[in-house]
C-alpha cells in the first residue's frame, strides 16, 4: 500500500524519486535553518542562495547565452498565451501562429485580442497527427514573432526541426519537453513552460526572453504580465513561487547526474523507441502519429475498439500503470513519459502492452 506506481500522467507528472527523497529529508529543517523552504521570508538570505543556484543550474542545464534573462514566474503556461502577444506583438501589431495542437490554438484565439494574427500553419487538416515542414509555413516577414508548441501533449507530436524564420524572432511553448533535450536558445525570442511535467510541481512558469526584446510592451499591459518589470526585479516584483523554484533547483542536480540535457536525451529517445516499436509490432495497437513527427514525451496509441481500449486502461491500472487513458480529444490511450518516468516503467509497460496483445 506504499508502493509508488509507474505515473504516466501528462502533467503534473512524476518527479524523480531521488528529489522527491530529499526534500522529504529537508522538509521542517532546511538545511540548519530551523524551517522548512515552504515557510522562509522570499527575501531571506538563505531563499535567496536556493533562488540564485536554482537560476544558475538552470542557465548551466540550457547553455544560456548572455542577453537572455530566466524569469520564476507564475500563472503557468497558460498566463503566457496572454503575456507573449501583450510584450511583444506592439512593434508590427502582428504574429504568425503554428497551429499544431491544444494549446497552440488556444495561444492563437488569446493572441487575436491583440494583434493581427495569422495562421502560418496548421494540423488541423489531419486531427494533429504530424508537424508541417518549413516549405508548409506561410510566413509573413513583418510578424512581430512566430510562435509554435515544440510538443504537443495532447495528441502527442513534436517539432523535430526549429522553424527559420529570418529575422523574426521565435516563440516557443516548451511546456512538455523542456530539458529532455539540447536547445539552441540563441534562435529564440522567448521560450516558455509550466513546471508541472519535467521542472517541479505546479505552479512555476518558466520564461527565458531575450532581453532586448522586453519593454516595448502594449500600454495597457497588467503590471504582473510585463517582461521588462520581471527582469528589472529579477522575478521578484511579489513573492515568487519559493517551493517549486527550490524543487527545480532538486530536479535540476537529478538531471546533472543523469548527463544533463545531452544525456537525457539519449535516455528519453531510448524510452520512446522501446515504447514505438512495441506498438509498431502489435497486432492490436496503432499510432497515428506520423513517424517523423512522434513525440518522445506523449506517445498515444489506441485499438480502434472503445470497449478494448477501456479493458486496456482497467487492466493496466490494476497492474500499477496508472493515468494511461487518452485525453478526450483523441480518446485511446496516452503514455506520458517524461524525464522522470525510469526506463524500467517503459521497459515494464512493453511486457504488458506485448501480454495484453497476446491475450486479446
Ligand atoms: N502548453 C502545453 C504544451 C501544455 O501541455 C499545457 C498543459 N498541459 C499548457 C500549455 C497549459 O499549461 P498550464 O496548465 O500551466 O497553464
């Protein structure tokens, strides 16, 4: 009854067992200081110290260039759809959006109240099983950016190319695959992603923004959304989410030791191809997702028959694979296998997907 399981929840999602551990171990008394992170001032010497190694693994984990700021925000990706056109879209009054999922649609309709906003591409043609090619952007050169979704949780595809687009400057939501692989950030404008699914729990939003690009934000911008005020105070304009920033800091030394973003990238693509090739080989289980556009971190896969899919999910979660049923938009079945998610839960959930296939 205290047997964790294999959580293949999208988000929040599992966090390394080793972190979970030691913030247990630290839990009422941070290291001498006689309370707990969740208790301590945010502008406390000692908050300070985790909040300035957090930002310095971090920047480390990602090869961040100079003119770039992190920021610890709030609000999750979400408060981002609104931010992103709010800081940006005032210099042409216009973006390109790549409509590629969810949460790329729903950045486009937010974007819309601000701007001009065009679709550059969409998926939607498809029900979002593949990533449009560079030739399929329409891209307009006056874009004030171009935003995309690298990974799209939902129906489980992911940009395996970074989109050129000239001078424009680039928008990224990385909410479900941040750190699970290198990123070149000096192609970026802004990259973004909710903690809930590689970072920490819920409740921190990470934001990378060139800094060059902050300050020219819409008049009307609310104070908390302003790039340019967050640098200037460092994330600190109010008080920042200090347990999650502290817990990043924790995921980030477990990701160190597992050969940071370089290593977990083999490890990951490892996962996902034991995962693929499972399903590729079934009789009973397809994936829909076009092979060049699979996502490492969401695999999504079905029977073609409801009632099976559902005894599929019965029977997995009996076994300790929990959280496997499909969102509704696409319905079937849905592994999420983030950086936390151990080999030994794939290698696991193969030998029941491959005895399920056997048996039915
Ligand atoms: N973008 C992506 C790619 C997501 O997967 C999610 C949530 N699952 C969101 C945005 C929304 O994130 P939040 O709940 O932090 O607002």
């Amino acid at each position: 009854e205290n047997q964790r399981v294999f959580n293949f929840s999208a988000g929040p999602s599992m966090l390394p067992l080793e972190v979970l551990q030691r913030a247990g171990a630290e839990i009422t008394n941070y290291q001498g200081s006689g309370m707990s992170v969740m208790e301590m001032s945010h502008r406390s010497k000692v908050f300070q110290k985790i909040f300035d190694d957090t930002q310095a693994k971090f920047r480390a984990a990602l090869n961040i260039p100079e003119g770039y700021k992190v920021l610890f925000l709030q609000g999750g990706a979400s408060t981002q759809f609104s931010a992103v056109p709010l800081n940006l879209i005032g210099t042409t009054g216009k973006a390109d959006y790549a409509v590629t999922g969810n949460f790329s649609k729903l950045a486009c309709k937010e974007a819309q109240k601000y701007g001009a906003i065009s679709v550059a591409a969409t998926s939607e043609d498809k029900n979002h099983t593949y990533i449009p090619a560079q030739e399929q952007l329409k891209l307009d050169p006056e874009a004030a950016y171009f935003y995309y979704c690298a990974n799209n949780t939902i129906y489980g595809t992911e940009w395996q190319y970074v989109p050129e687009t000239g001078a424009v400057p680039l928008v990224c939501d990385m909410s479900s695959n941040i750190l699970s692989r290198p990123v070149d950030v000096s192609k970026y404008g802004v990259i973004f992603a909710g903690a809930q699914k590689n970072m920490a729990p819920a409740g921190l939003t990470v934001v990378i923004v060139k800094e060059e690009l902050a300050g020219k934000e819409l008049p009307y911008t609310p104070q908390m959304l302003g790039y340019k005020l967050m640098i200037d105070k460092d994330s600190m304009n109010n008080t920042p989410p200090c347990w999650c920033i502290y817990i990043l800091g924790l995921v980030l030394d477990w990701l160190e030791s597992q050969g940071g973003v370089a290593g977990m990238e083999k490890i990951k693509h490892g996962k996902a191809k034991l995962l693929y090739d499972a399903i590729d080989a079934s009789r009973l289980f397809t994936c829909a997702v076009e092979p060049g556009s699979r996502s490492d971190m969401n695999v999504v896969f079905r029977t073609g028959d409801e009632a099976l899919d559902a005894k599929f999910v019965a029977e997995a979660t009996a076994a300790g694979f929990t959280n496997l049923k499909g969102h509704r938009n696409v319905g079937g079945m849905r592994a999420s296998i983030y950086n936390a998610m151990p080999v030994e839960g794939v290698e696991k959930l193969v030998d029941f997907i491959q005895a399920f296939d056997k048996a039915n």
